[in-house]
C-alpha cells in the first residue's frame, strides 16, 4: 500500500495546463445545438469539442424484429481538420478504419448499458459522434455527450408517445473519461499533449451508482501493476462523478 | 421585356419566413471557429450551417510537381443529422455519391477561379466543408465560406513565410447563392422548403468584379426562358454583392 | 453592346479545323446500332463517337412505387482507350470518380426535363452512354444521342403496349452543346483541342421550344461577365437548333 | 473409334441459324476501328461485337523493371446493353465480377502465349476487349480481335522505333473458338442460343502451327468422354484455322 | 505416335522429390477435422493442406427460388502465410483477386457436376476452401477434397431428413489433379517447384466413370501439341483413379 | 471484502464442462504447424482451435523507416465456418468488420508491449491469427499462441543473424485470457455457451511479471462493481500464470 500512497503524493504536481493530477479539463454541455436531431449535443472537454446527435426511428434493425426490443447503436468519425495534420475522410478512402471502428463500437455499448431495451420497445437510437476538434479524450467526450442527447431523444420520444415513459427506457447516468500514468504519474482526463506521453492509458466509463460499464486500459509502452490500476480506477471515479454533475445540470435546464 | 418587368413586380410578394423574393437570409461568418486548421470558419445563412476549413500545405500533388504552380481542391459532406431524415455515412456506405462529388467539384472550381497558381507557388490548400444543419444552399454557403477560410490560410502563409504576399494569391472575392422560380416567381437564396418546389433552381458564383465563375442552373420540372434567366442573374448579383459585403466585414475584424 | 458587337466579328476567324466560329462539327446518328436495346444509337460529332442505348423496364424503382409515375436515369462512361492516354477502368479502381458522377446526372436531368412522368406510368428508362471515341463534347454528344435512343425506347414501349403514347411521355426535344471562350472568342461546339485552352465552357441543353434545361458555365481559368455570357447563348441556341434538326431527321427514318 | 464415326456423321444436322455444324459464323474484323489506340479493331462473329484496342506503353509495371523483358496484360468487360437483359456496370457496383476476372486472364495468357517478351524489350500492351454486342462466344472472338490488334500495335511500335520488328515481337498467330455439344451432337461456334443448351461448352485457343496455347472445357451439365473431346477439338483446329485465315486477310490490307 | 512412346519412355526419370513421373504425391484426408460444419476435410496432397468445409442450408439463392432445384458454390482462399512469402488478405485490400475468382468458379462447377440438383431440392451447399500451406495443385487437392465434404454434409443432410438419399444427390465420384510438361516431360501432380518451371500445365477433374467434368490447360510459356495432350491426360486419367481410391478409403470409415 | 470471499467460494460450483469456476480449458500449443512462415503455432484452448503464424520481414513501414526501430503488427480473422452458422467471408464483402478490427488491434498491442523495438530494429513481424473453429475465447487465445510464433520468428531471425538476440527483443512474456460473471458467478476462461450468457466479460493480457497489458472490461448487460472487479483479476492472473507455464513448455521443447 506504501506504493499507491506514493503516487497520490503526486496529487501536488502541476500540469502544462496548470490542473492538478485529478483534475478535470472545463466541461460544457450544449443542448439542442442544431434543429434537426431528436437530440442534438455539442460536449467540450477542455479543448476537445464533438458534436453528439441522437436519432429517434421508430423501427429496429431486421435482426430485432418482433423481438419487442429496442436497440441503440452509434458511430464516431473525426472531421477532416479536427487534428493538428489533416486525416483523409474515410468515405474519400472507402473504408472505415480499425480506430473508428473500435471506437463506435465502444460508446454503443456504453449506452446500451443503461438502456432498458424492453421498456424502449421496437423503437432504435442511432448515436452519431462527430469530433469537430481533437485534443484528447475524444472517445470518452463522446460517451458523456452521447448520453445527454440520448436522453433528450428519449424525453422527445416520450412527448410523442412513442414511448411511455424516457426514465424507465434510461435506467442510469453514465459518463467516460480518460486516466492514464504519466512519467510515473498518474492523472485525470488527458489533453493531446499527455496522452500521447502516457505509457498506460485507460478510459473508463461508469454509472450514475459507481459500477464499470467499459474498462479498456492499455499498456503497450510500460505495463501497468495492480497498485497503479487502484490509483487510476479512484482517478476515473472521482472523474465521472464530476461529468455526471455536468450531465445532470445540462440536463435539468429547459 | 414586359414579361421581366412582371416578373420584377413578384418583388412584393412575402416569403414563408417573411423574406421578400431578393433578400438574402440572415448571414453569420466566425472566424477562427477551430484552432487547428490554417483558416476554419462557421457560416450561417439562415438555419444552414457550414464549417469549413482550409489546410495549407507546403507541397503539391504528384502531377503538379516541378510545375511551380499550386493547386486548390475541396470536400464537401454532410453530417448524418444535417438533415431531418438521418443520411448514412458515405464512410459506412464505402463510396463517395454523385451529388457530394458535384458539389466539391464545384467549389473546388469555384476557389480556383480567383487564385493565382504561381503565386501560390508549389502549395497546396484543402478545403473542407462539413455540412452541420442544412436548410437549402449548403453548395453556395460552403463557397462563400471556404473563400474566407482560404483567404485566413493564406494570411496565416504570409505570417509564415510560405509565400509572399496573400493578396497575390487571392486574385479577388468569390461567393455563391442560389436562386429559383417557385410558382412563377424568381427568388433569391432559397432555403430547403422553396428549394423542393423550385422548378427551376440556378446556383451563381460570381467575383468581386462582377464576373461569374460558375453558373449551374437546372429545370428538370420546367425548362426556363431566357427572360427568366435574366431576372434570375440580376437576383444573383444582388445577393452575390450583399454576400461579399459579409466575407469583407469578417475579414476585416482581427 | 459594343462589346458584343465585337465578339460577334470574331465570327470570320477560322478554326484549326476550318469551321467557323458558330458552325457546330458534323453529326451522325446511326439508330439501331445494336439489337438487343430498346434504342440504341451511335451518335458522332466530328470524331466524338458515343453508343447511347436505352433501356425499358416495366418497373421503377423502390422509392418511386406506388407513386403512378415513370423515372428516368443514366450513366456515362469512356472506355479506356476512348482517349489519347489510357485511363484505367472504373470498375477496376473500384470506384467511380466525380467526373463521371456529374455527366451521368446531367443526363438524367436533361431527359427527365422533357418526360413527362405520369404518361410514362410506372416504367423505367435506364440511359448508358458509352464513349467510343473521345474529342471534346462527350457530354453533350450524350445528351444529343441519348434523346434520340430514348424515343426509340418510347415508340417500342408504345408498340408493345407498355405505355398509350411514346408522343405523350417525350414533351419535348432536347439536345446539348458545349461553347466557350477560346483567346477571347466566344465559339460553338469545341473539340478537344480547343476545349483544353478555353478558359470559359459552358455545356447548354435546350428544348425544342428554345428554353434551357440546363446550364453549367465553367470559369475557373477567367471568369466571364454577363455580356459574353450573352453571346455564347446565342451560339448554344443555334447549335442547339441544328443537333435537333439531325434528330429529327434521324427519327423520321425508319 | 465407331462413336467418333458417329459424331462426324452428325455433319448433316442443319442448326438454327441454317450453318453446319462445322462452320463458322461470318466473321468480319474492321482495323483502325477508332484513332487514338495504337491497335483499335472491331470483331464481329456473327451478331457477336468486341471492340479490342491495345495500348502500347514504353514502360513496365514496377515488378517488371530491369528484365529486359516486356508484358502483356488484358482487361475485359461488356456494355450494359451488349445482352439480352441490361446487366449493372462493375463499375457501379464497386468490384469486378469472376467471370469478369476469368476472361481477362484466358486473353491475356492466350496472347502471351505468342509474344516475346524479350524481343518486346521493357515495353507494355494493354488489350482492351469490351463487347458491344454478345451473342455467344465474346471471349474468343476477344482473343481473334486482340490479336490483330496486338499486331497492329507492333507495328506502330516498330515505325516508331520502340521496338526493332514486329515480327520478332509476335511469333506466331494465336486465334480460339468455341465448341460444345448439343443434344448430343459437337458443334462449332455457338452463339447465345446453342451455348446456354450446351452441356459440354470448350473454349479452344490455338497457334498458327496448329498448337494449344488454352484449352478449357467445361461439363458441369454432363461430363464428356475422351472420344467426344477428339471431336470437339477437331471441330476447333477447322474453326482456328479459318479465323487465322481472316486475321491474315485484315492484317494483308493496308 | 513415336513421340507419345517417347514421352512414355520419360518415366523412368526421377523427380526431385525422388517420385516417377506419373506418381501422386502421398494423399491424407482427414473426415470430420472440425465440429461445427456439415462436412469438414482437411486434405493433405504432399505438403499442400487445404481445409474444406461444406454447408448445408435449408434454403436456396433468391433466383433458385421455387424451381425444386438446389445449389452448390464454392469459395476458395489462402492464409496469408500458406505461401513462401505472405500474401496479403484479401480481406484488407478490399477486393477478390482474379486468381480467386477463377479457382473458386472451377470448384464449383466440378461439384456441381457431380450433383443432381432435384434430388438435392430446394437446399443449398456452400463449400469453402481455405489453404493452410500450399505446394502446388491447391486448386486441384480443393475439389478432392471438397468432394469427400459434400458427401458428409449429404450424409447429414439425410440422417436429418433435409434430403431423401445421399446418394441421389451425389452422382458420382470427383476429383482433380494437375498434370504439365517440365522440360518437355510430362508429369504427374506438380509440387511449387515443378509447377514453376513448367511450360504447359492443366488441371483435369474427372469423374468416377472416367469422364472429364473440367479441363484447364494452359500454354503460355509453350504451347503444346496433340501429342502431348494425350500424354498429359493419360497422366490424370491414372492419378485420378488413385485419388478416387483414396476418397473411397476415407468415406468408407465412420 | 465479505463479498469477494462469497464471491471465492462460488468455486465450488461446477460449470457445464466439469470445470471448476477458477480452472482453465485444456490447453495445447503445436509449433511449426506449417513450414513457410518463421513462426508457426496451432493452439487450442478447449475446442477454440487458432492458427497463429509470425511472419519476419527485413523492412518497416515507411512510417517507421531510418527510426532504427521495428514494428510489430497483427491481423485476426475467423474462417467462414469456424462457428456454427457460416459467416460470410470479409474478403467477399470487400470489407473488414468492426470485430475484426478490434481485435487485430487488441493482439498486436498486447505483443508490442513485450517487444523492445530498438532491439529488434528495422524489421518487422506480421502476426496472423485465423480461427479453425471458435468456441468462445479466440482473441485471448490469439494472443497467447501467437507470442509462442513471435518467439518462433526471433529466433529464426536471430540463427539468421536479422537480430542479435531473440532474448533481447521479447523482453517478458505474454499471455491473455477471459474471465466473466455468469449468473452472478465470476468464472475463468468462457466457452461460447457461457461467454454468450455472461452479464460481464473481461479480457485480460498479462505480462510473465503480473502485470497488465490489456484490460478490456464490457457490461453492457450488467455494470460491475470494483469488488467484482477485484475477483474477476484474481482468476485472471491465475489463468495467465497457468497459460504461460505452458506457452514455457511448449518453448523448451526442440
């Protein structure tokens, strides 16, 4: 236990952009950013932006048919110049690359993990993510912006009776967020310039009561010990308690 | 002529959103949108909106090579919920459709036509236009807009030292804006409710001289006359002016 | 009007190929050129050969069922040795370029402007336009000859009682010409030679009643002003004329 | 040897298009069929047409360089419309089919069966084969066409001087036919109607001197016997011969 | 016929790998390799190893429906390391290759001419071919052991009552092997070095009653006589016989 | 930590395999499977049968040239029937699923974390993991059999002197497994019939030292909480250790 008290003796270290190891970038939540999607987000972590769209369809997928359950699914895709260099589109490629992939795949099944299918009914949530400026932490801002614009397409869906009732379909927050170790150090929430030092990287996405929906920590330059991922776990928890706080004040205006 | 005349006296009528038949959409250029790319700019006209973007880059395609000229190209997209129905990525699909080629095609062209290769010098700029909400005119709104975030790209080339002098390049002012006959009558700036009824649709890029660039007007649902063209071309110039007038204010702010 | 006046002098330049400046190149249209299409022509102007065959199919596709009315669409392509230099297969790319997305919706848009879609009732007219031979105006020549291939279509359809009238579903002729700009003079019908020095082009389709169906004028090397643009209508509506003559003619055979 | 008697004794059936079932439909080969190839021909076998141009390129492809050797390569493919029945564009579709693929690598073996490569140097044809009519047979009417147009090249690359002879290039005449047996009987050369009631169907491709350069046979319907592919490649050997005999009647004309 | 017998006399030449020339490399067929398909072969021919598997579906292609006839296809494909140098996977670069294609189609076609397609009634089979390591003759060593799969899946398919009787389904025996000319000697199932240096090579599927079903020869290095082709298909007439053994021996345990 | 001994002494519980809930399936581990490639390892955990192939190349990306380091990278597929409904293949499909993607990612991160690339300098290992046949676990066991075919390759290429020291390059051992909670029973090492019940599955990559590489943690059906979290480690470790006793052994043998 000496080690991990060691590492939380890093907490008074300070960062290029001046936070504390276990502090989170700025948060803002924007609702209803454009007119058109049954719920439309734009989430900014620090420098990050991604604008987060949920889309109401009342009809699932034919795999789901007659099943009397829903489905949500989503897809994240970054904007050409979100980026320092500029990425070629992947429609101008043809083909979705493996980091696109893995990442849609990731936030749909962070909110199917608080998605009631059955209370949804045959009803289907398509998530679109699109980064319209990356400076880190992405993915995890696409998680935490998806859900509120889940939330409102679901509260719209109740208002249009296409379902009973958006609490039941929505079973719990959740939100995601980056950790990782840098030089020896763990932190919270890593912009660019961290991440991309960090020998151990986790995102972690948890609900409203405190439990893991998605833990994917990865470790390729330096592995990372059982005391480090305690340290880095309290990090993540203290982390989404203080997004769902956004989420929830977001989500209590209108 | 009497028939032009008629035509002009459709000026009186009002709009479905209170507009008369030559009056442009409310505009909105911000600049530095984005802190990435060498020039990003968000244009509204009415409820469409645009990001586009210009990376510079300090080289030049293959064929270009060893030519001592530079080259201009642009992409245009939509984001999935730009539009009420969700569209599919062109990503996912795996191929580019022909209505997206058209379009960046046409601003491509469109942008050349006001810069000067050799003064660009073996340079190349990539222009990026993502559709965010679209409500008719996203062709047109992402010409305009470009044209200020190449010139961004190039003042931000001048600070760098990648080429002499910005007004070289950029030979003189280009915007675009689409005018149609609905119902008999010429309009000016046509958002996607008169747009679907148009049955003649024409979109005009014209310079800062007055001259066009591209001029692309279509009846599949009822060829027009050459009077009508008139009046439609006098309409464009109105616009294109007013246009320009929005491009010269945004750029003049620092 | 001085300028015009002007413009219209130019008409005693003779050019490389001893037309004068409003004299279109010679056109051929070979209907039946093949047996299995409903029609098939072979269409040449001056060494642009295009083998235009149209299809029909009792049949529209899925969005359009149920709707009472007809569609009509086309595809363009070269084959690889259409031109000087051997362009590579789209079908081996894998993908189809801009290029050819843009001219096989501009043919589709010319014809359907003069279908009318209830008389064709809920049948299908599939236009492929194969370039043969290459020399400038492949566009237009497609238009020209796909029109006349279309008819044919129509007449079978009537003879076989797919639909009451091939009169009633064509409303109109339409044909296509290029003009442009080449070192100051406004010309009609460009080979390619001419084509890759104008530094205006503008493809022109019009109806037999003299209106346009489309316009597409290209600047990017010069933008043109209003009063040039004057002229090489003027140019396009004689041109356009004439090709119809030819497809009259060609149709009055049997 | 009575069952092959027999078989030759079916000489006297008459077919449906009245020929005997050792003759070959009229065959019709047009050099200079278009300008810009270095080869351009239009082969018609019956109411089959395949326009094959070759396309003669003073370099080789990257795993080819600093051979001394040349290469041979071929691409084939049919207009929408050559059948009964419209077929999609590979090109539409995104991927070249197998039976697409099959025939591009039988014409391209067939015709580097007859080439030297050394004599060839570090030079390359492209053989286009692309059918505007097909009634049966198009892949070996595609090798006969190919053929004359690979001399053709030859000797336009001799009088430019980017190989030494022509002759020394090809080494031999290389032509193929195809034969099957219907209802029992061998036939040669089958058009569409005969072909799809074949149930044995043999693609023969053969040198001047009277050697096999590809042979493929194909029973899926009923497998055949030793006695019945003497007959089938006797049928063969008459109908190379003849096709050989056109080749040197087009190729004698200047 | 001097020059057969001199062929003949070439047997007693020996091959690198020490066998005659018209001597099998060691056959294994491994039944039931895994659990989860229908039929699953692994068949070792020397030290080529190909998996084959064969899958029984209870429905037909929608343009088999209500013919009450089935259907057998086949896919072929290499691990990218089952050969010397790795290949890369189709897979990744997004398309079929024309190699693939073509071995796939033959596969299936000899199957299928093995199948009677109203005792097999509206169910299909899918055969899939995957080389672990390949040493010449991968295509050939694919439908011997295919054959013996389809026959387990038929097996199957009877003990469940999906067809009547296995063997009214299959026909008759299948197999293949490939036979070529190294320095002018005929020879006997090619391993990679032998197949590399041939000059003629052909792959012969034959059936149990000796008749042929497939016959691919191909000549591009030197075309080969009438004389010859006897030889070469004297060659398979035996191996197949031996590898019909083989199949006998293996389908005769359970 | 009264929850984790309840958790603990669910062991006693019996799976539907005979296994006890912290016990592994039968491993075996084949080397040189196959002859071609520097690494060749069958491994089988259960019925999960994985082929594993480790390709050396004396060269890096381009990416990656004059860095003086190497670089490890890894594909995974599954054969079509692998499972127990066929799956179509991707290669057919023209393009790579998300699944797919992810998990070639997840091995080749899991091998770099163990690879010193200045020692293993400009040269590269291509890793292929193909499933024969899938019974839940195939990307854990990929990882484990494919460390035993990386260390196959370095010590090819250390005998051919491509490196100095196989022992240098791979600096620990790797090894992964899945863990899961099933009907609120944290179990080792899933089969398909338990992975497809489990509320959470884990995937866990650990070094010969205990530490993580890879953490891939989903509840999209139940969220886990830390304790659970804790236990589930707890097998993990123990499998790994377990694992990695036998990849050591099956390294000794020669």
């Amino acid at each position: 236990m000496v080690e991990i008290t060691d590492m939380l003796g890093n907490r008074s270290i300070t960062r290029q952009d001046g936070r504390k190891v276990d502090e989170l970038r700025p948060v803002r939540i924007t609702r209803h950013f454009t007119d058109a999607p049954e719920g439309s987000v734009l989430i900014e972590c620090g420098n990050t932006r991604v604008m987060c769209t949920a889309t109401f369809t009342p009809t699932v997928p034919r795999w789901r048919k007659d099943s009397g359950l829903g489905w949500v699914t989503a897809e994240y895709a970054m904007l050409p110049r979100a980026t320092k260099e500029r990425t070629d589109r992947e429609s101008v490629k043809g083909r979705i690359g493996g980091r696109t992939h893995e990442i849609s795949r990731l936030i749909g099944r962070c909110l199917r993990g608080v998605v009631d299918m059955k209370a949804l009914g045959e009803n289907q949530i398509q998530i679109d993510c699109d980064v319209l400026q990356a400076d880190g932490g992405t993915r995890t801002a696409s998680v935490t912006g998806a859900f509120v614009a889940l939330v409102d397409a679901m509260r719209w869906a109740e208002a249009n009776r296409h379902i009973k009732s958006a609490d039941q379909v929505v079973t719990d927050y959740v939100s995601a967020v980056s950790v990782g170790v840098i030089n020896g150090t763990p932190m919270l929430d890593l912009p660019y310039v961290e991440d991309s030092q960090a020998m151990t990287d986790m995102n972690v996405a948890m609900t409203g009561h405190g439990a893991f929906i998605e833990l994917q920590g990865t470790a390729e330059h330096r592995p990372f010990t059982r005391a480090e991922l305690g340290v880095l776990l309290d990090l993540a928890e203290k982390g989404n308690k203080e997004l769902q706080a956004a989420q929830r004040a977001a989500l209590a205006l209108d």
